[in-house]
C-alpha cells in the first residue's frame, strides 16, 4: 500500500502535467477540470500516506554502492509534505481565473503540475542523494514557469534564477561529497550520518564544508549573498510567484537545510563551533536585508518578495540555533509564513488582473472598490507583522523562545535581529494596508470609484479558506507546535 502510494504521489502530477498538451483543450473550463483532479489526487494520496504514519522506507532504484533513490515518509517529510496537498489544489484553483488573461496556459499548467510531483519528491527523499537530485530538478521545471511570458524582463529574471541555482548547486554537492566520504547517507537520522572515527582530527574542515552546503542549499531559500534571484522572478504570473515565494522552492531550500543541519552533520557536532556562528551571522543580514529593502521597495510585488527575503531566514536563523526548539521554531515559520505570502501574493495577483495597479501608491482607496480582497490581504499583512492572535504570531514566539533558550550570545543577537526586523515588518506592512482604507483613490484611477471589482469565486475561495487557517493557527497552535516539538526532538513517529 505505502509503495503504491509514494508512487501516486510523485508520478500523478508528473505524468499528468506531462500529458496535459496532449489533450489539446479548447475551453478554459476542461484544463481547469483535469488540473485541478490532478492535484486533488496527489492530495488525496499525501493525506492517505500522512494517515498510515508508517516511518518506513523505499528504495527505488540504485546508481551505485551508497548512491539510492529513497523515499521515505518521517515527521519532518510529513509537514512539508502535508503543505503542499493543501496549498497546490487552492493555488491551481485561483491559478484558473489568473490565467484566463495569459497566453500559453496549456504549457504553464504542464509545467505547474509538474512541478508538484518533483516538490513532492523533495519532501519525500529518504537521503541526501535523492534529496539534491529532485531539488535541483525542481529548477529545472520551474524554470519555464518564470519565463514563462518570453519578454525580455522574464527571460532577464529566468536567467538569474538558473545562474544563482547552478552556483548554490555546486556548493551544496561539495557538502553531498564529503558527506558520503565522510558517513553513511543511505538514509537520514535525526542526529547526523557522520562517522566518528572517520571525521576524527578533520571536524573544523567538515564544519566549514557545511558552512558552505548551507549556502548552497540555502540559494533557494534565498540566503545573502546568493538572494537577489527572489526579487527577479517577480515579473512571472503570480501563480508562479506564489509558487516560487511561498510553497514549492523557497520551502524547498529551507525544508534542505533542515536535513543537511539535523539529519546530515548533527546539531550536537555544529553547535557551538566557528561554522555555527558564521551562519547566524549570515542569516540575520539577511533578515534585515531584506525588511529593509521591503521598506524602499515602490513595487508591490517586489516588496512582497524583499518581505519573502527576510522572513525566510527567520527560519534559517532559527534551524542554524541547533537545538530542537530552534528546529520546532523555523518549521513553524516555514508554515504560517506560506499561509500569510501565499494570501499576501494572491490579493496583489487580484489587483493586477482588476486594475492594472502594481505600484504600492496606487493602492490607496482600493478598500472601497475591491472590500473582499483588500480585507484579505489586510489579515494577511496583520498576521505577517506578528500581532496576536494571528498565526504569524505563534510561530516568531517559538522562535524567540528557542533563541533565548540557548543561552548564547549568538542567541541573543538572533532574538534581538528577529524583533527588529518584526519593527520592520510592521512598517512596511501597515504603511501598505493603512492607506487602502484611510486614503482616497488615486487621480488616476477615479474613474473606479463606486465599482466593485473583486475578482470571482476561483479566486476569492482559496483567499477565504487561507485565511480561516491563518486565524484557526493563531488562535488553537497547539496540536501543530506540540507535533513540530516532537519532530525537533524525534518522537514525532
């Protein structure tokens, strides 16, 4: 049943967004129909997957001696996972409306779908092989996705994603290497694969070669210095922003790290050592780089993409603590923030496909004319900046709670960087939302004035369905914090 299952879960949205220009659709309406069965399939055999909690593993196939493709279903590959059979059927849906006012919707749903089976894979790898070889696959078939409108601006933006993934690729494969000379990586352990008595006399050079694969994998994550990707890819359709931004490869890079800290090296063996404290460092400029930039930033989009910059190195700040309640903390974040950009992304996508607005100035007055979107992204942007009792909340508590409980110096400085950026984050987000309801419509759109334009019901139910979960998280966290406690500490299973 489990081996039927893990193959449902990849080869569905693969082998059906692959077929999916065969059918050469002539109406909206039949692609809608088949992508959205496609995805709800694979969701469907996630949550039976998640259901049986059976920690066991499959091995595919093998290349070689030590070098298997493995899938297996852990804890930590059940949050991930469990994320994206609820995020991808609600992005395809609101997707269907985006894409009417696109071209070439058969080749952006073939790529889109696929894209969900390879993201599945990641989340479901049983090593670090299999693990590098899907994620840096998912470049790969998201790639059309950003140039998806062949401007020149796309294919400018497709450019730097590739360039900027090939770099982070190289880094992360000088981790893989010493890893498998170093341990066994047949499957992960919460814990670390590295052999004692091999890395003996050698522990500062591996440390420094994770520091590196930390980078490496932390491209897609959007680490400093390899960020300025993120802001790029914004030209694509929002749907592939949404995607790029707050479901499939920025968790990608995150869900990465995670296993190359506590599944790969050990927490035990970085804790604490000259490799720990460069990482903390990098990840909290990167945290203030990005709020800042999200300040300066006119473009609404982009801002939401700077926002995206900082917030996930919260994460990466949090996992770099080393410590269960630093895990428990950054997979928190990894999801209530993809509740709240998803929702953020998908009202900007509404304002654009309504009125053209793109610019965070022109959006004042807009509370008057499109009262459901804008009430959406207010409680998205309400959440993000970290007010109670909203999810957002929930999930920079356990952060800084993990930070103090190391008792470091390092731990401090993370506490301290995590609440000034939040500062930051308020700005940015308030000084958005604020004028949509207290400012009058900008001259150049008053000839909307007394129209209603919210976009249709494919748009509007994923908004609403995002933001009761946001709402639910905040106010009743503890079934999810207490499970992601458990992960952190290896009693999730």
């Amino acid at each position: 049943m489990q081996v039927y299952l893990f193959f449902g879960i990849i080869l569905i949205p693969i082998v059906g967004g692959a077929i999916l220009p065969l059918f050469r659709f002539r109406s909206s309406r039949a692609r809608g129909m088949y992508t959205l069965l496609v995805c709800l399939a694979c969701s469907a055999h996630t949550v039976a997957l998640l259901l049986l909690r059976r920690d066991e593993s499959l091995v595919l196939y093998s290349i070689m001696d030590g070098l298997d493709i493995v899938f297996r279903c852990d804890s930590l590959s059940c949050v991930f996972a469990g994320l994206l059979a609820f995020l991808w059927p609600l992005a395809s849906l609101y997707g269907l409306e985006y894409m009417e006012h696109e071209s070439g919707p058969d080749r952006f749903f073939a790529f889109y779908t696929m894209s969900l089976g390879v993201a599945m894979a990641i989340a479901l790898s049983g090593n670090l092989f299999t693990l590098y070889m899907f994620y840096e696959c998912l470049t790969l078939f998201t790639l059309p996705l950003v140039s998806h409108r062949k401007d020149e601006a796309s294919v400018r933006a497709a450019r730097r994603y590739v360039t900027f993934s090939i770099t982070g690729a190289a880094m992360a494969f000088v981790g893989l290497i010493f890893l498998i000379h170093y341990g066994d990586i047949s499957l992960f352990r919460l814990g670390g694969v590295l052999d004692a008595e091999s890395i003996a006399g050698r522990e500062t050079l591996l440390q420094w070669v994770f520091f590196t694969a930390l980078i490496g994998f932390g491209t897609k994550a959007a680490l400093f210095p390899l960020h300025a990707w993120l802001p790029a890819v914004s030209v694509a359709p929002t749907p592939v922003t949404a995607l790029l931004h707050a479901v499939a490869v920025v968790n990608a890079g995150t869900f990465a790290v995670t296993r190359l800290i506590y599944y790969c090296f050990g927490s035990a063996f970085l804790a604490g050592s000259p490799a720990q404290t460069a990482a903390l460092c990098v990840t909290c400029l990167t945290v203030l780089l990005g709020a800042v930039q999200a300040i300066r930033e006119p473009h609404f989009k982009r801002r939401l993409a700077w926002s995206t910059v900082s917030n996930l190195s919260y994460m990466l700040t949090s996992l770099c603590l080393m410590s269960p309640g630093g895990m428990a903390g950054g997979l928190a974040h990894l999801v209530c923030h993809s509740l709240m950009k998803i929702t953020m992304f998908w009202c900007c996508g509404a304002f654009m496909v309504r009125t053209g607005i793109e610019e965070v100035r022109d959006l004042r007055g807009l509370g008057r004319i499109m009262p459901r979107t804008c009430a959406f992204l207010a409680l998205g942007a309400i959440a993000l900046t970290g007010i109670p009792p909203l999810c957002g909340f929930v999930s920079k508590w356990e952060i800084l709670m993990a930070a103090e409980d190391t008792g470091t110096f390092m731990g401090h400085v993370a506490s301290a960087v995590i609440i000034t950026a939040s500062l930051a984050t308020a700005v940015y987000a308030l000084s958005t939302i604020l004028p949509l309801y207290f400012r009058p419509l900008n001259e150049r759109w008053k000839h909307l004035d007394g129209q209603r334009l919210d976009p249709g019901w494919r748009m509007l139910l994923p908004l609403g369905i995002v933001a009761c979960v946001i709402i639910a998280l905040g106010v009743w966290s503890r079934p999810l914090i207490t499970f992601l406690r458990q992960t952190g500490a290896g009693t999730g299973f």
